[in-house]
C-alpha cells in the first residue's frame, strides 16, 4: 500500500511514540524522533517538545542535551541552545557528573 506523504508521517511519528514507550531510557530514540519530526514539519514545535521530554526523562545524559542544543543552533535559536547547555551543566554540578564533552561544545 503506498501512503501519501502526510499519512506517512503521521504513521512514522506513531511508530516513535510507541517506539518511546519500550525505550524511553535511549536517549537515541528521543534524538531520532526529533529529527524526523523537525523534517516533516516546517514548525519545529514537535521537535523541540520532543527533545524537551527527552531531556527530562533523561536529565543526565550528555548525548541527547548535545544533540538537542546542536539542534536549536542548526535552527538559529542560540539563546534557546545555551539554556540546554546549562540546564545540562548545573544538573552535572549538582549530581557530580563529568561534563567535560558538554563543557567544550558550550565554550
């Protein structure tokens, strides 16, 4: 069966929200729907949503707060990326965690 492009869409952003369910400690599942998201749409309101439930579901995890930051500067909104960057920081303060990789994208 060959699906228009927005059915399609519609079924793969599905298949990431179930796809979430079962991995929602990955923080590789919360980058890829975002991407796909942010390359369907033109708005990249879904996108950032899905980056920010990534990164509270996963506030330490240095990959996806870098993907998500990296993200909002490919997009032009740097204010916005420096704000992961140290939410992200603080968050790795306060729990001890090395934030070195983190700490040399923000300089």
């Amino acid at each position: 069966q060959k699906l228009e492009k927005p059915e399609l869409a519609k079924r793969v952003k599905l298949m990431y929200q179930q796809a979430i369910l079962c991995l929602y400690y990955n923080p590789e599942i919360w980058i890829q729907a975002a991407q796909y998201s942010a390359s369907v749409d033109a708005k990249l309101d879904d996108a950032i949503k899905i980056f920010e439930r990534g990164c509270k579901a996963l506030p330490s995890s240095p990959v996806l707060h870098l993907a998500y930051a990296d993200f909002l500067q490919e997009h032009e909104q740097h204010t916005k990326a420096e704000a992961v960057y140290k939410r992200f920081l603080e968050h790795a303060k306060a729990e001890e965690l090395d934030c070195t990789l983190v700490l040399g994208n923000y300089l």
